[in-house]
C-alpha cells in the first residue's frame, strides 16, 4: 500500500501521498527545492529527500522533511552509478511512493532508471537545464540528446521544463511515449519576490554597512557573480575582463564555492592569483545573496550552460543591471539592450566593454536596473512555479 492514513481532526480517516524528492547533492534540495518541497507539505504530502548528506543536511531535517543518504556521483561512473542506481531501488521498494521527482542530471537518470525498475507509478523528472547545449561538439550533443530522449520515453511520465527552449524541444522530439500535452510542464523559474527578495524592505543603511564591511569605496560601481565556482560557469571570462577595463572604479563581489563532488577541481585551485586583487572580493557561499545583490549595480553571468538561472532573476529583483551569454535560460530572461546586454561564451573582452560603457552612461545603467526589475516582478513568482508542480501532483492518482 503506497499510502498512509492521518487521523483528522473530525475523527475521519485522511489519505496521505508520498512524494520522494531526488538530487545528487544537498545543496541543491535545501536551496533551490525548499519553498516546493514545504509547500507539498503543506499541502497534505508527506515529503521525502533524497540525496547524498553534506553541509546543508540539518537544515533538510530541521524543516521535518524524512531525509535518506544516498551517494550519488555526479559523472558518468559505471560501478558507482550502478550502485547509486540499487540502493535507489531498495529505498523506492521500502517507501513505496506514489511520486517520485527528480532533477539535476546524473541524479534524474539514475532515479528515473531505479524508480521505473521498483515500479514507483508517476516519475516526474524537472530539466533545470538539458545536458546537452549549442557549446558541445557534434557528437556530445547526440550522447546527452538520445540519453535526455530515450531515458524520457522508457522512465518518464511527466517533464517538468525551466526553460521555454527545452519545454520545446521535449515537446516537438517527443521525449515521453504519452501524446498527451499535459504530460509537458512548462513552469518556468522563481524567487521568493515578497520577502526575501523585495527590494522594497531593503534599506540604504545596510547598503553602506555591507559597503564599509567589504572596504568597497563609495565612488565604485559594483559588479556581482554567482555560481559554482567552476569553469562552465564563466568566472575565469569574468575575472580575466577585470585587467581589461579602461576605468578601475571597479569592484567584483564573486559569491560561491565548489560543492561537493564537482569534477572542476582546476579552475577553482587557479583562483588563487585572482584573490590578490583587492577590488575583488570572494565571499564564498552565502545566505544573504539579496544583501550583496542590493549593493551591486552589475550582475554577470558569463556561463556555457544555464537551464534557466534563478541567480539573473534574483540579480534583477535588486535592481541590477544583467550581463549574459547568449544561451538558452539566460536569453530568455535577459532583454538585450533593456534589461541588459548578451554576448558569446568565452568573451572577457565584451564583458569589460559592457562594464565601461556602463560605468559611463549612468542613465543607460539606472533604465536597465528599473526595466529588470519590472520585469522580475511581472515573470517570475516563485509562488506561481511552485503552484503549476502541486497542481499536477494533485492531479495524479496515486
């Protein structure tokens, strides 16, 4: 039996479903899965988390989700995938869920592979970002299509989508067997626009404050980063563009850090020549990314893959100005010329030409800031994404 019965409070008794929550690291499910995964409870649901137990564990348990260690490699590794793949069935055949959801990309093959294996009925499966990009080289691009496809037609039922590009592309290549155009969700990204990002309880004061902390002068445009500190995310195009600006009153805030089990050991050692710079100022992982995003007028992400990058959402409810590379996810939520600007990956010099020309037309700067922000505000609610996935959890009988 795949659910359990709740005692209400008129005596009755009331059906309660399991969902089990799946990714690769912790990070990721306290972060970027949290407001979900407490509104499904919320909602009547008992939550399950699954993932591989790190730094951001406690805060999983102390929001009273059930949580499950499973190691999880996030490369392509047989041995270990295989075993990622049976003790993923031993837990599915124990909880006995009505729901299994997965998301980032080894972890989403390996689950779906194990829930469809231990007979889970709904496999839900949530494209941050396909694998596959236009920077791959022929070849690649067919490995992780006909895995992202084939992996979809055998151990899928529904496809959540970030982006409009890969709803799309799901959609037009058929990547589940079922016809029906409700199996595709396209929910789009968002942020918690009401609380923490509302620029509107920011305060001037604790601008300064933060300032003063991170000996950032008064006179200096301020550009932003967030992100794995890794190559795909661009942050080397980024810090090499520091030596190529013509004006100095600069100054980077560079937020994040390598998580656990990332392959990209390489680019984060060869940060270390960067961290002389005083005007760059790496504060690693952080909680509080609206305060250091309220400080900056610039916010570049000059990454080779994005899904749909909650950071450039949240850049823009603090009224920042965007810089992106001209991919899926990022093209989508930057409007080159009003919002911002796009260029190609790999492009320190364009990203030092966008920062000059807009430390120098501060007009230009101030009407990006404010057209970003409206549009923050327009597209992106988090409590709207969040409602399409429990509406089609709802929907499902269990």
């Amino acid at each position: 039996m795949r659910t359990l019965k709740r005692v209400n409070q008129s005596g009755g008794c009331k059906v309660q479903k399991k969902i089990i929550q799946l990714s690769a690291i912790d990070m990721t499910m306290n972060n970027f899965l949290r407001p979900l995964n407490l509104a499904t409870k919320e909602e009547g649901w008992d939550v399950h988390c699954v993932c591989q137990e790190g730094l951001f564990t406690e805060y999983i348990k102390n929001d009273k989700f059930e949580f499950h260690n499973v190691s999880i490699d996030r490369k392509i590794s047989p041995i270990s995938n295989i075993k990622s793949i049976l003790s993923l069935i031993k837990l599915f055949r124990k909880e006995k869920p009505d729901i299994v959801h997965v998301h980032t990309p080894v972890a989403s093959v390996l689950g779906r592979i194990a829930a469809k294996l231990a007979g889970v009925p709904n496999i839900i499966y949530t494209a941050h970002g396909f694998y596959f990009h236009e920077g791959m080289t022929a070849k690649q691009y067919r490995f992780f299509y006909n895995i992202e496809k084939y992996v979809g037609r055998l151990c899928t039922d529904y496809i959540f989508t970030q982006s409009q590009e890969d709803y799309e592309v799901a959609k037009t290549n058929r990547f589940l067997t079922s016809n029906k155009n409700n199996n595709y969700v396209w929910i789009s990204n968002g942020i918690d626009l009401d609380n923490k990002y509302n620029i509107k309880l920011k305060t001037e004061v604790k601008n300064y404050g933060l300032r003063k902390q991170l000996s950032i002068p008064n006179d200096h445009l301020v550009v932003s980063f967030i992100g794995r500190l890794v190559k795909e995310k661009g942050i080397i195009d980024l810090l090499e563009a520091y030596d190529l600006l013509k004006y100095k009153n600069v100054s980077f805030i560079v937020m994040g850090m390598l998580p656990q089990g990332e392959r990209d050991n390489e680019t984060y050692n060869s940060l270390e020549n960067y961290k002389l710079n005083n005007n760059i100022k790496f504060v690693g992982h952080v909680n509080n990314a609206e305060d250091y995003l309220f400080l900056s007028d610039i916010f570049c992400l000059p990454s080779y893959r994005e899904g749909m990058p909650r950071s450039i959402i949240e850049a823009m409810a603090m009224k920042n100005a965007v810089l992106a590379t001209n991919i899926r996810g990022s093209r989508e939520e930057v409007i080159d010329g009003e919002t911002g600007y796009l260029f190609e990956t790999g492009s320190s010099g364009r990203i030092a030409h966008f920062i000059d020309y807009l430390n120098n037309d501060r007009k230009k700067l101030e009407l990006f800031k404010q057209n970003g922000l409206k549009r923050a505000h327009e597209l992106y609610d988090e409590n709207k994404v969040v409602r399409k996935q429990i509406e089609v959890f709802n929907n499902i009988k269990g």
